[in-house]
C-alpha cells in the first residue's frame, strides 16, 4: 500500500487546526484506526487509513485539543464525515461501566414467557382486523423454546384474521436471527427464499438468513393484506423484518421513516485510555434490492405522524378489503357490456392477475385499472375514473331531437331546422343544428326532399355546416349520405354493432331517394368546430373515412364515445364502457376523440378558406395528369410509369384527394401514392417557389493551391494492424476533378495503401455524387486484361442502352484482383456510392459488410409539373446486373455481413485477422 495516499477520514481526523496547551498522545489514533480496521463493518472504505496516519504523524501535523470531550467530539465530526457513517461516535466516559444485556435463552423459562408477553400484544379489531405489536424481535432460540407458547397466544390468534396491522413503532431491541421465524409466517412453506446476508467484521464471517420450510402454527400466507407501522424508533431486526416483508410486496408500510439503525454495533475502549468508539460490526444486504435498510432508514409507503398510523392503517384496509368486490363488479360490467367482445377474455385474465399490492387509495385503483385496460384493450374509450364528490352522470335528452307526427309542425320543424342559401360562385349552403330522428323523416321525405335538396341541386360545391350541431340521432346519417352519392350504385357507409342488442346493422346508401341526388362528383366542404358533437363528428367522420369531401374547421368536441358509464357501488370509482362500435366501410372502428379536419382553421374563418381550397380543387385533375405524363415519359420502367399514372387518375376519381388542401399536403399524398404504386420510393414530388438548381453542375478544376485541401477534405486513409489498408472518402467527386488532382491523389493516397495485403473502403458516410467515377475507381481493383463488364445503364430519356465497362488504362498501380477488398456500408450510403458496391459485390470482388443502404438512384431528373410550383423527382436510369443481366433491385444493396455501421470497421478487422488462421487449418 503506497503510504503517500491519504483518504478523507485521515484529513477530517489529523488536518484540524485547533490551538491546545497540551497534546493527547498519538498512540490513541493508532488505537482508533486498529479498532475500526478489525471491526468496522465496511472495512473495504478504510484502505490505506493506519499508514496514513502514522505518515501524518510523524510529518508533525498533529491534533492538538485540551477538552477531552470536545476532542471525542471532533473525532466523532471527523469520523462521521469522512466514513459517512453516522453510527460511529466517540466518546470521552471515565466512569463507564460496561453493562452485559442478559443472554435470552439462558433465562428461565417463566422470565422468557414474562418478557414475552410484555413485548408482545394482540387483539381483534373490528372487522375482523388482527393487530400485532411486537416491541423485541426475539432470536431464534428463544424463539425454539418458546415455539407452543408463540403458536398458541400470538399466530393462531392472528391466522384466523381477515387483515393485519403489525405494529413495530416502539421495537427497539431484538435479534436479526428471529426475522426469518416472522417473514416465515408471512410467506408460504415452498420454496424457501433468501431473506439476508449478514457479514461480520470482527469473525470475518458471512451468514445467509433463508425462510423456513417448517414452522410452529399456521401462516398467515401471502394473500391477505397486512400493515407494518414504524416510528423513527423503529430500530435494528424490526427493520429487517419491515424491509423485508416491503420489497417482498407482502406489507405495506404506514407511519414514519425507521431510524436507519443496525445489525450490530460495540462500544469499544480505545485502548488503556477513558476514550470509547461505537462501532457497527456487521453490516446486512438484501438479495432482493442488494441494499440495506442501516443508516438511511425505511421510507414508509404513507407517510404520518407515528401517533395516527393506526387510524390511518385502518381506513386503508377498509380500501384494500373493497378492492375484489370493485375488481369482480367491473369484470361483470365490462363482460356484459364491453362492444368489443373479443376483447373481453383479455381483459378479464387482466383483473383477475394485476398486481395491485401497492394500492393505497381509491384513486391509486382507479389510475391503475384504467392504466391496465387501456393498454390491454387498446381502447381509449374504456375508461375508470375517480369522481368524489359522485356526481350525477347527465345524459342528453333524446326528446330534444324527436319531431312531431304532426305534417304542419313537421314542415315547420324542417325549415327551421335546416337553413339553405346559394353563396356566391354557386355554392351552396347547408346548415343544421341537430339530427333529427329518422323515422318521421322517411315518412315525409318528400318534403325534406324538396325543402333541402331541391335548392342546392344544381350548385357547383356545397357547405354542410356542422360548427353548431351538436349531435342527435345517428340513423338519420344514411338518408343524407345517399343524396351526396350517385343512385345507380349501392355504397357502404358504415355498420353499428350494438353490444346491448348484441345486434351488427349495415347502414348502406338507400336505393332510390325521393329528391334530386347531388351526386359523387362535385365537391361537399364540411365545416366544423370544437362545438361540433355526437352526430355531428359522426357525419364528419364518416365524409373523411368515405372520401366524399373536405373537413374545415376546428377539431370537433371528441365527446362522442358510444358508451355508457357505470357508477362501481359504495365507492367514487366509475367506469365508462363503450357498448357500440361504429366501424366505418373500410372495417376500422372508431374509437371516438375529435375529428381532425383536413385544414384546420378557426371555425369562424372557415367559409374563407373554403374558397380558397375549392379554388385549388379546381387545379388538381390537370396536375394528376401531368404527373402521369412525366413519369409516362422520364420514369426509367416505362410500363410502370403506365400502370402508376392509371393509378393516381384512379385514386383522384375515387376522391380520395379531397382531403388535400394545399400544396404542402399534395406532395406529401402524391409522393405516397407514387411510391406505393411503383415500389419505388425514389420517386417524389416537392414544393418549390424558385425553380430548384441541377443537382449535379459541371465540377470545376480546381486551382494548384486548392488540390491539396481537397484531398485532405475528401480522403482518409490509414494503415491498419496486419499490413491492411483503410479508405475513406465520403462524395464520388466529379469525374473532371480526379482527373486534374490525379497526379497528387496517387502520391498522397493511392500509393500509402496499394501495397497493402488487403483493403477496407469505407463507404458509410459517402450519400453518393458522380456515377462516372464509379469505372475508374473499380478498375483499380481488376486486371488489365480482359476488361471487365461492370454493368449496364438504360437511360430512358435518351432510350439507350451502355454498358459501363473497367478502363483499360489507370495512373497509378492497380490493386489487382487478387487481394481481399472490404466495403463498409450505413443506411446512409446512397447513389453513386451504391453502385460501386453493388457491382463490387455483384462481381465477387469485395465482401460487404455493415447495414442495408439507403437505395438511392443513379440519376434522378427533376421536372416541373405544369406551370405550377411543384416539382417531381423522376430517376430517369435503371441498372442492369454485368452477370445476369436482371435489372438491380430500388431497395438498396444488402450486406453480406450484417452489423451496426458504428461496429462495421471492428467486424471487418476480426475478418481479416480471422482468414488466415481459417487457411492454415484447411491445409
């Protein structure tokens, strides 16, 4: 040990600068650290201590303190600080006289029984409560010997409870070797479990602590709840048994934080003099935490005052009793009302095995269940919540949408219902505040036909606004759907399946309609508000879902949920439950929250907008099909740029583009619909106000001067262990520009790694360039003769076929074909830089290692849509393998060897070095 280290507790104890008259001797030290040394329970924190201090003392820095006690105070300061320990104390006692604690099982039996009984207390409380205060955690001999006594006064008594208040708050005294009879109680026979490793310093030993596979009278077991109250005097083997039975999840503690105490602690002299140090000799670690409870305490789950832990450990249990009667009345709810009914097996198993161990309050069961289901069902509608004040649940009044039989007060009902006008443009305007209910509507269709209908027939776009409807009856929906459709074809809106009913309806567009149809063809605008609700998010849903029209407006209220809530008795917890399921004509489900509108505007600007957008409507025909005629003429596949533009005139006829409002959400569909028609996502279509700049511009030579920094900026090499070579560089530059830095980029690169037995080129960061350098830099890794075919181009612009070949002359000397070449690739790697690995790999002359690239183009041609501002990536070239001739796949060159890209090089290497021992063992 190199004496020249001295750890904090030597500066706390030797570096104090008090002014004394006299000196204590230096050998009282010495003692202190030799006692700490062979008997502090963290020796391992002391390493160094006794030569420190001797090198301390004989330096001459030495403590200088008169007052006895104020020096044992000062040494405990400096020893408590430094070892951050607060159990260690010294003390100044001339008169001290030590006091041996009695040895329990030596003490006759009938003491034994007497002390027991004074330590011990149990009672029956209401509601057949059992309550346990144990104020001496007896060891396991007296436990042993007074095995029938324990049994037949304390844990019988308590088995037969129904829960358990344990109260420790006043146990101070006790013995670690008594907690495994108490956890044992507590727990069940099988298996036995690891409660405690104890190491003790002054032996050197470590003892284990296990439960009990057999023990005098009946557990309490593992199920019913049980209490434990702790005090700040809670102290030593209660500890041990409260911090047990908590990280367990057996108990829950109520009260205040314990003392933090300890397993063992002596007070010991310090040598001849009246000096004493209090030393903790055995530490304890639990298996469970790898911690203990020593020192810091045991945190309680409830936090109060000690003296109001028994009330409040009552009113809990009264909680925790109500838990399985609320868990099975929410299983028969959710079992008999619960919509989705396939569901419901799930959701069932998931009450019947959560853990609700550290439930202390109704909310807590209420944030958790909801928390559980929620995640189990993937429905947000399902919901449990915590209402205390149990207020009355306000259902809408279905009378408020009902209309009369009467056919004049049904006449007037409609027209004051329903407001019609013919804005300008020839738009029309339809407003109503509500769904009325449907079968009186049916009966005089007629006349809310000619009333609605009849009006706006001959309009060019037409307004449903909805910002002030707040809902009604939802079999009303089909009729107004079927005049937004044609009449010759039979469509699908939507089914209800109704769980209370256990009835599944189809709601389809109705034959014939008695009024005008508006058709499928012109445009409907729905305008909405956060006003907007039940129905009426219904209807707009529907009109988003179908691909009738465009939403405007603010998101709607989201109230809409199809359930039914459920008041769980004698608590403040309710659960909603959906009982039907609204599932549109794609099969989804709506599982309710507010329609996000396709442009969300403040609902009184929304009619302002609606111009704006029927405007840009007006354009998008013509934009489809530019886009289809481009791609007819520059897509690279000409029979799928064919099938691709069919494709996006399809989905625009089937209106699947109402909900595109501007150009930014345009390109965002357009882009999809492109990829997902070609499987190329290559392709895609952005926004620009300036006409966008060629990609690639001729390079430009650069100067003398500039030649060395471009090399520097664009190459890395190094030499690797072995003999290897590594390559970095992250563009394909410009033809042009490797050829006037050629003279320079052979000396101050090529010629540091030509040499070398084998070759990494890392290609993880190089997002692509120049595709003509990809011959140039390939030959550098093949013979001169024959010439190698690489691949072939097919330009669909010019329609011609090359085949890119190596070249027969290079500056420089070639790698050649025999030494191993490796590339690194990233899902970064792009472009032109995927050639050249593709074709390394696809000529066998390299081994790919590190991610799948990015699957970019060789060359990509950026055309403009019409005279409007929206621009089209088309990649106008398609690549053909030099070994089977079939067209290179869009999705990105696979690694042969698959790994992180951060890890690419390390693989590499481990290959390399690997080779050659795989060589030698072939021989």
């Amino acid at each position: 040990m190199k004496t020249q280290h001295i750890p904090p507790l030597v500066l706390m104890l030797l570096l104090c600068t008090l002014s004394a008259n006299s000196s204590f001797q230096p050998a009282l030290v010495l003692e202190m650290a030799k006692i700490l040394m062979e008997n502090y329970c963290f020796p391992e924190n002391l390493v160094g201590m006794q030569e420190a201090i001797q090198q301390a003392i004989n330096s001459g820095e030495i403590l200088r303190i008169s007052d006895r006690k104020t020096l044992a105070a000062v040494l405990t300061v400096g020893v408590q600080g430094a070892l951050n320990d607060p159990r260690l104390t010294v003390s100044y006692e001339p008169n001290f006289v030590p006091v041996m604690p009695p040895i329990l099982p030596s003490l006759p039996r009938e003491q034994l029984i007497r002390l027991v009984r004074n330590s011990v207390k149990v009672d029956i409380l209401e509601n057949n409560i059992g309550y346990l205060r144990i104020d001496r955690i007896i060891g396991e001999e007296t436990a042993t010997k007074l095995g029938s006594l324990l049994k037949d006064n304390i844990w019988d008594k308590v088995a037969r409870t129904s829960s358990l208040i344990f109260d420790l708050r006043y146990s101070t005294a006790g013995q670690l070797s008594g907690v495994p009879f108490i956890i044992s109680y507590f727990s069940d026979p099988e298996p036995i479990f690891h409660i405690y490793t104890v190491y003790d310093r002054p032996s050197n030993t470590t003892r284990e602590l296990w439960t009990m596979p057999s023990i005098k009278g009946e557990r309490y077991g593992k199920k019913k709840d049980v209490i434990i109250l702790t005090s700040k005097r809670t102290m030593g083997a209660a500890e041990a048994v409260a911090y047990t039975l908590k990280t367990l999840k057996r108990a829950i503690i109520v009260g205040e934080r314990s003392s933090g105490g300890s397993v063992k602690v002596r007070k010991i002299r310090i040598g001849g003099s009246e000096f004493y140090i209090t030393v903790p000799v055995a530490r304890s670690v639990s298996p469970i935490t790898g911690q203990s409870w020593e020192v810091s305490g045991i945190p309680p789950t409830v936090n109060v005052m000690a003296k109001e832990a028994v009330p409040k450990a009552k009113s809990l249990l009264a909680v925790r009793s109500a838990i399985p009667q609320v868990v099975q009345s929410i299983s028969n709810i959710i079992r008999r009302w619960y919509a989705f009914t396939d569901r419901v097996p799930a959701l069932l198993q998931q009450l019947q095995t959560m853990d609700l161990f550290s439930l202390i309050s109704e909310e807590d069961l209420a944030i958790r269940l909801n928390q559980d289901l929620q995640t189990v069902s993937e429905d947000p509608r399902l919901i449990i919540k915590y209402m205390q004040d149990n207020a009355a649940i306000e259902e809408e009044d279905p009378e408020l949408y009902k209309v009369p039989d009467d056919s004049k007060l049904l006449r007037t009902m409609i027209e004051t219902t329903f407001k019609i006008e013919i804005l300008q443009g020839n738009t029309g305007y339809l407003r109503f505040d509500k769904f009325v209910e449907f079968s009186p509507l049916i009966k005089l269709e007629e006349l809310f036909a000619k009333t609605v209908w009849e009006p706006l027939k001959d309009t060019s776009n037409l307004i449903i606004d909805l910002r002030y409807n707040t809902g009604g009856y939802s079999a009303c929906l089909a009729l107004i759907l079927s005049y937004l459709y044609d009449t010759s074809q039979k469509h699908h809106f939507f089914t209800i399946y109704d769980r209370i009913q256990n009835t599944t309806t189809a709601h389809n567009s109705y034959p014939q309609i008695t009024g005008p149809s508006y058709g499928s063809k012109r445009g409907v605008y729905v305008l909405t508000s956060y006003y907007t609700a039940s129905v009426g998010e219904e209807f707009a849903y529907l009109i988003q879902s179908l691909h009738r029209g465009t939403v405007i407006g603010e998101i709607t209220s989201g109230t809409l949920m199809h359930s039914r809530m459920f008041q769980i008795e004698g608590t403040g917890l309710a659960i909603t439950v959906p009982v039907i399921n609204f599932i549109d004509n794609n099969g989804e489900c709506w599982l309710g929250g507010g329609v996000v509108p396709d442009a969300i505007v403040l609902a009184e600007e929304a009619v302002d907008h609606f111009h704006e957008i029927a405007d840009f409507h007006q354009g998008l025909r013509s934009l489809m099909e530019v886009t289809g005629e481009l791609l007819e003429k520059h897509y690279a596949i000409h029979e799928v740029a064919l099938q691709v533009s069919k494709v996006l005139l399809s989905k625009w006829a089937e209106g699947q583009y109402w909900s595109v409002v501007d150009f930014e959400s345009l390109t965002s569909q357009l882009t999809s619909d492109l990829q997902e028609a070609s499987g190329d996502h290559r392709l895609h279509v952005f926004h620009c106000e300036v006409e966008p700049e060629t990609i690639h511009d001729v390079g430009k030579i650069p100067t003398a001067e500039e030649v060395g920094y471009i090399i520097d900026a664009l190459f890395k090499i190094e030499l690797l262990p072995g003999n290897v070579g590594y390559l970095r560089f992250d563009m394909m530059a410009d033809i042009e520009v490797l050829k006037a830095i050629g003279t320079q980029l052979i000396k101050l690169v090529w010629s540091n790694i030509v040499h070398t037995d084998a070759l990494i080129i890392d290609m993880r960061y190089n997002t692509g360039g120049f595709s003509a350098t990809i011959p140039l830099l390939c030959t550098y890794f093949f013979d001169v003769e024959p010439l190698r075919h690489l691949y072939t181009i097919f330009d669909r612009t010019t329609t011609t076929m090359t085949e890119v070949m190596t070249l027969p002359q290079v500056r420089g000397q070639r790698y050649g074909s025999s030494k191993d070449v490796y590339i690194l690739t990233s899902h970064m790697t792009g472009s032109a830089a995927e050639v050249f690995t593709r074709t390394m790999k696809d000529l066998n002359r390299a081994t790919i290692i590190g991610e799948p690239t990015i699957g970019g183009s060789l060359s990509s041609g950026t055309y403009q849509i019409g005279d409007s501002t929206l621009y089209a990536s088309i990649p106008n070239q398609v690549v053909f393998s030099a070994t089977t001739g079939k067209m290179w796949s869009v999705s990105g060159v696979e690694p042969q060897v698959f790994s992180q890209a951060s890890n690419a090089l390390n693989v590499a290497q481990r290959l390399i070095e690997a080779k050659p021992l795989k060589t030698e063992n072939s021989k």
